[in-house]
C-alpha cells in the first residue's frame, strides 16, 4: 500500500475500535514508538486499532497535537492542558494508560502512571479491588492477619469510590 | 466472559503505577490479593520503588519525651508535620539517631541497645549487644549506618573508644561491624586514629563510605576517614588546601543532596561550610559562608528543602534562606520545632531483617 500525500506532508489513516476513522499527520504519530515502526518498515497509511476505543483515540490524538506543538514559551500552557487531560473518571484514565502503553508513547506513559497513582493512593482495599476488577484470594482469617501487620496503612479515612 | 479492565491491564503497568505510590500507601495494597502481595514484596519492586522516590528526604526526630517522630515537609515550607511512630512491643526511651540508608534509620535507646527501623513501614530490628563491646566507664562509642553494594548486606559500624583511667597513655578505638544479613558481629583491626571526645558524630554515609572526622595519633591534626562498607578499609579523604589541619577545629560532618561537607570553627557569627562536590576530588570542596546571629552559633544543616532553603539544626530546627540570607523557626503542627536530636531520610519499603533471629514482628 502506497502511502498519500499532500504536498510534502504525509498523512495517514487511524482506525479506532469502532471503526471510526481518524486522518491526521504522518508525524504525529511517531510520537509513538509502536506506530512509527510501522510506518517506518511497513510504509502503512492506514493502521486499525481495534483494541482502542474512538472515545481514547479521540484523547490521544489530541494530546499529541498538542505535544508536538510544545516549545519553552508555552510549556505553563502545556501543563495545565496536561492536568485537564488526566481529569477524567478513573475508568477512563486507564483506557487511556492502557492504550498509551500499546502504542509505547513513552513520556505519556509516566504521566499516566503517576496520575493513576495519586487517584488511587487514598482508596481503600476494596475500592482499589473494584476499579481493578480483582476478587480477594484470602482467607478473612489470612486478610485480617494482613491488615492487622500494616496497622499505619489503615489509619484516617479511605476513600470507597472507584472514580 | 467479556474482556474486563483487569484483564487487559497489564502487569507491567499496574507495577509501574503502584511503584509510583508513596512506601506508606503500598502496606495497605498488599491486602489486596495474592498476586497484589507477591509483587509488592519482591525485592525488585522494593528497588525500583526506592529508585522513583529516593529524592524525598524526610526528618526523623527524637521528642523531648524520647519518642520518635517523623516531620512531613509541607507545601509551605517552614511547616511541618508531625507523626509519632508506635512500634509494637517497644517503649519510647530512645536517645540517638545515627543515621539512615535506603530508608532505614540506625537509632539508639536508653539502655544503649541498637535498633535499625523503617519509620514508614515500622518494621524493626534489635541489633544484638556485642560482649566484646562492654561499655566500661572513660569509654564511648559512636555508630553509623551503610550498604555493601558487593554483598547487599546493610552494615553497622561502631567505633569504641576505650580509656583507662590508670593507664592514660592506653587509647584504644575498636572498630565493630554488624552484619544484618549475617546477624553476627566482628571485630576489625583498631583504628590507626584517635577519635576525641568532643566529636561524638556518627558515621555519614556518602558514596557507599561511612565518614568520620578523626584526629592523627602523634599530630592531632584532624582527618576526614572513609569506611568503604565492601571492603572494609579506611582510606584518608583530601581536605581543601586552604585549610591548615593544624590550626583549624574542624566540628562536624554532614551529608547534604549526597555531598559531603564539613564545617570549621570561624567568627561566632559565621557558619563556614565546606561542601565536596564531586567525590574524592580535592579540588571540588566549596566554601559556603552562612552569616547568622550569634544565637545561631554552632547550628548544622541537615538538608535542602529548596534550591535555597536549607534546614538548620540547633536548639530547635530553623529554615534559612541562602539567597535572602534570613531565616525563620520550622513550625512543627505549629509549634516552634525543638528537639533532641533530628536526622533526614527517605520513605521506603525496604524491610530491617535480613534472616532469623530477630525480635522483629513482621514476616515482610
């Protein structure tokens, strides 16, 4: 498959899980190791995705626009459109983190995890079971064995919701 | 069954988001299931969690009550706050903090018995009484706290120094290591220097060294000794040439952002620091002149908070901002900060106990 282009800048077509399709430039996407290797060896314009929702494509794209357009005069503006990115319900900030990590986009990736990290760093057990879809393997008695060997983790309150 | 978040979640990434988390949340996550549990205590994971937080320094303090107490740096940063720790089984005597690595602070009770603690996970572990090392009274002794990177054993090393009162020619300093993987004690050849009363400081680990400011047996002019905690040597660290070992009294040894700096008796309202850059070099030690009120005499800083803040420590903890040159009294949940003895350390999960033998309660 031959690749298009317009003038000298190439473009090339995503393919979300929902088989909508999303056309941008050739160069944002190496931003993402994944693709770039495809682009690169396989000389591909159009890639389907069919694990990535449209609606977390949708958020990537935007932030690699937005990446490729960073310079040192506007990284304040950066930052707070990175802080807007990550506020969103947990469920979704993991799409995105997991999407992220499939597609190796290697600095978005760290900012993802940490954002991730501060979401559920006050969350109890339970709570943090539920947003990762995990059911206890423990006995109550070997679970209460546990708790009772961290007694600092459990002091103050928890938070029990999974957004 | 439908593909659901956990399933497609890979291990790597839920390791890299709970590596993220501060060593005090991560207690609680092993709770969460087996597999959870597993990887939350595997040594690498304890590694790599270190690697991502071992920046955040944190002060360890021993109360007027003799409780220990870690201090939380705030947002504002001459405010701190405070959290006492309560170890099972353990009372609040203690006198000494010696030191920390990695997460492990070296502290010291009333009845003189060594405890190596994590303050985050509040793991401990006694660290038996050596008999060779009986305290007999002219004598004293003073520890410090490294890695052995070679063995991946965390190492306590104790000069004794031993006077007799009817033999006052006879001064003699043991050197004592304690292995924590091994839970053994040894005694190394004695210290080719002489350690003086006035500077009982501990051990300061820099560069996988323990540092102590020493006096020459014949001269007593003062030297700075490296104790490489792999192969057990003491090797004489270089001084500024500016300094004349003879005249100045060097009083202090400190490790600030992984330097080591000394400081040197001067005017009473100037705090003389010296800070060795780049390690070993002779040339890269820096003079820092801090100009304070008398009242200040002798205070020692214990960390930077700031690119221009450090924290000073005295008769109670002051913040000192180097460019503005003022500095204002730490407030502790609001109170001004005084306490016996304060160190810095770092959050992290690695456990105290190595093997068996110990009085330590928890299995992790």
């Amino acid at each position: 498959m031959a690749s298009s282009t317009t003038g000298e800048k190439k473009i090339l077509t995503l393919k979300g899980g929902d088989n909508e399709e999303f056309i941008l430039e050739e160069s944002l996407v190496l931003q993402s190791e994944l693709l770039k290797n495809m682009v690169k060896e396989e000389r591909v314009s159009s890639i389907p995705l069919p694990s990535i929702k449209s609606k977390t494509l949708v958020k990537i794209i935007e932030y690699l626009k937005k990446h490729a357009e960073l310079t040192p005069s506007n990284k304040e503006e950066f930052k707070n459109f990175e802080k807007e990115f990550v506020n969103v319900v947990l469920e979704e900030l993991l799409d995105i983190t997991v999407a992220v990590n499939y597609l190796k986009i290697n600095g978005l990736l760290e900012f993802c995890c940490q954002a991730v990290a501060d979401r559920i760093k006050d969350k109890s057990v339970e709570a943090v079971r539920k947003i990762f879809r995990i059911e206890s393997d423990f006995t109550p008695e070997e679970e209460s064995e546990f708790r009772k060997e961290t007694p600092e983790a459990f002091e103050g309150d928890l938070d029990d919701t999974t957004n | 069954m439908a593909m659901t978040k956990a399933e497609i979640l890979p291990q790597e990434i839920i390791i890299d988001i709970l590596s993220r988390l501060p060593a005090k949340f991560i207690g609680q996550f092993r709770c969460v299931s087996k597999q959870w549990r597993h990887f939350l205590s595997d040594p690498q994971f304890i590694k790599f969690h270190f690697s991502i937080h071992n920046k955040e320094e944190k002060l360890i303090c021993i109360s007027r009550s003799h409780s220990l107490n870690t201090i939380t740096f705030t947002h504002n940063i001459t405010d701190g706050i405070l959290r006492k720790l309560n170890f099972q089984q353990l009372s609040d005597n203690w006198v000494r903090i010696f030191g920390s690595c990695n997460g492990l602070v070296l502290v010291e009770n009333e009845e003189k018995i060594l405890f190596l603690i994590n303050p985050t996970t509040l793991k401990y572990h006694k660290i038996p009484i050596f008999h060779f090392a009986r305290q007999i009274p002219g004598s004293f002794s003073v520890s410090g706290l490294g890695y052995d990177f070679a063995n991946d054993d965390y190492k306590v090393v104790t000069l004794s120094h031993y006077y007799y009162e009817h033999e006052p020619d006879i001064r003699i300093t043991f050197i004592d290591i304690y292995s924590v993987r091994k839970g053994l004690w040894r005694r190394l050849e004695n210290l080719p220097y002489d350690l003086e009363d006035s500077l009982q400081t501990s051990g300061v680990l820099v560069n996988g060294a323990l540092h102590w400011l020493v006096s020459k047996l014949f001269d007593d002019s003062f030297v700075v000794v490296a104790f490489d905690l792999s192969y057990e040597t003491f090797l004489e660290m270089p001084t500024p040439t500016t300094i004349d070992n003879n005249n100045v009294v060097c009083y202090d040894l400190v490790a600030v952002r992984g330097c080591l700096c000394m400081f040197t008796d001067t005017e009473e309202n100037r705090i003389d620091a010296w800070m060795m850059k780049e390690y070993g070099v002779e040339d890269s030690w820096t003079k820092f002149s801090i100009t304070v009120p008398k009242s200040l005499y002798g205070f020692i800083p214990l960390c930077l908070i700031s690119d221009d803040d450090v924290v000073l420590d005295g008769e109670k903890l002051i913040v000192y901002n180097m460019k503005e040159e003022q500095w204002r009294d730490m407030k502790v949940d609001g109170v001004t900060a005084k306490f016996r003895s304060t160190r810095t350390f770092v959050e992290s999960l690695v456990s105290p106990i190595f093997g068996k033998g110990t009085e330590g309660y928890s299995i992790a």
